[in-house]
C-alpha cells in the first residue's frame, strides 16, 4: 500500500479525539506511512451545533430553541437549556445548582474555537463541513451541503455535454440516455444517506427542470410542462422521485 486516503476518527469528546488520533498517528508511522496533518479537519456534530432558524427570547445552550417552563439554567453560561436537551434523568431540582450544560462542558463547541490543538506544534482546523468520499458532510446533519454541491456539479457535467444534449440530429431518448448516464447520476451520487427535506428536493427539481428546457429546446412561452417532456420523451421519473427510491433502496440492503 503507497498510500491510504478518506480516514475517519470518531469520538464523542475533544479529549477522546486527541487521544484517539495520536494513537492513530503513531500507528501508521510505526508502519512508515506519513500522516498529512495539514489536511486533516475536524468537525463537529450534534444537536447543539445547529444553526438558530430564527432568533427567539430565551434560546436553548444546547439546540437553539426557545425554551418553556420545563428548562433548567447552566451554572457555567446563565443560558437556559429544554429538560430534553439537558440529558439530566430524574428532578432537575437537585441538580439544578451545579448544571452545566454540552455546549460548556466541551470547549470545541465554542463559536470563537477555530482549531483543536492536538499538543505539539500542530493544530487541527476546525470546519462546519467536509468532504468526505465525493459526498458533503455538514455539521447539522441535513443534506443541504450535499444537494448544493451537486446540483453544482451536475451543472458543470451539462454544460460540458451541451454540444450533445442540444443536438436535435441526435435523437432525444438518446439524448435522455445520455443526460441520465452523465448528468443525473452525478446529481444523485450519494443521495442515498441524505436526510432530504422539502426544499432540498425543491432545488434538486428546479435545476432539473431547467435542464430538461435547455435539452428539448423548450421556453416559458411555449406553455408546455416539463413534466411532458420528462416523462413521456426523455421517459425518467422526477430527479426527487428517483433519490427517495435509491434511499429506500439502500435503506432495506443495508
């Protein structure tokens, strides 16, 4: 083996982290394999690390919602936390003088921590997303990352086949074919694992449709619905239709 790409160290604290990547390093370097440190990211996940939809009064330390009477107040940062998020079992009242939070209980969560300081000279950045085997991992755990990078690249694969998929002496179910091998495949690597909501597929569909219209020629005054020329034409299902079938799929393989 010459080299070994795509590595994943998991943890559930900073320190276990540390500990788990030195061991790790030290291990390929028994074995005369280098360990590139500069590119090595970490990123962290949790319910704590979702971004805040919109702001509130009293927002949870841990999820960032706002909270109601069934709360209890971290000692650490005064902020107030929902009892689900809190991970207290049993009365919060006699733990209620001594709390603290996730978010204060490991120092990476801090929105000011930039780097993770592994010890030594080195410092490991720290990201909100990642790419990890083609596909876009974020720290929120949906799937906006992933759809946004490929709708990026499957627009980057169209417009490289263009002089082919607007070429009215090929016909259009080769063409479909074509679109299909080359452009949604692309689109759809990965979609697999995605947590898809409704705007996801919103966007997954809108680029799409713009693709379908470019490829048949189509405009907004001729009045016809892509639909009908998707699926009685190109003869493919809906892009969002296609990725919950691959989901479930995998899902019943797995």
């Amino acid at each position: 083996m010459l080299y070994a790409d795509d590595l994943v160290v998991l943890a559930e604290t900073e320190e276990h982290l540390i500990k788990r990547l030195i061991e790790w390093k030290d291990f390929m370097e028994n074995r005369r394999m280098t360990v590139n440190m500069n590119k090595t990211k970490v990123m962290i996940s949790g319910e704590w690390q979702k971004v805040r939809q919109k702001p509130v009064r009293w927002p949870c330390g841990v999820c960032g919602r706002g909270v109601g009477n069934n709360s209890i107040q971290c000692t650490n940062c005064k902020k107030w936390v929902h009892s689900k998020c809190s991970g207290v079992k049993g009365s919060m009242y006699e733990v209620m003088k001594s709390f603290i939070c996730k978010g204060c209980m490991n120092s990476v969560t801090d929105t000011g921590c930039t780097t993770v300081d592994t010890g030594g000279d080195t410092n490991l950045e720290l990201v909100d997303k990642f790419c990890y085997l083609d596909d876009m991992l974020s720290i929120d755990g949906d799937a906006d990352a992933a759809v946004e990078t490929r709708i990026r690249i499957g627009w980057n694969k169209f417009r490289l086949l263009v002089p082919l998929l607007t070429n009215e002496d090929i016909s259009l179910s080769v063409r479909g074919r074509l679109y299909s091998s080359c452009v949604r495949s692309g689109m759809l690597h990965g979609s697999e694992t995605w947590s898809v909501r409704k705007e996801n597929e919103v966007a997954l569909q809108r680029a799409e449709t713009r693709m379908v219209r470019w490829m048949c020629g189509m405009k907004l005054q001729d009045r016809v619905p892509s639909t009908v020329e998707r699926e009685t034409r190109i003869r493919r299902d809906k892009l969002s239709t296609t990725a919950k079938q691959d989901a479930m799929v995998w899902a019943s393989a797995a």
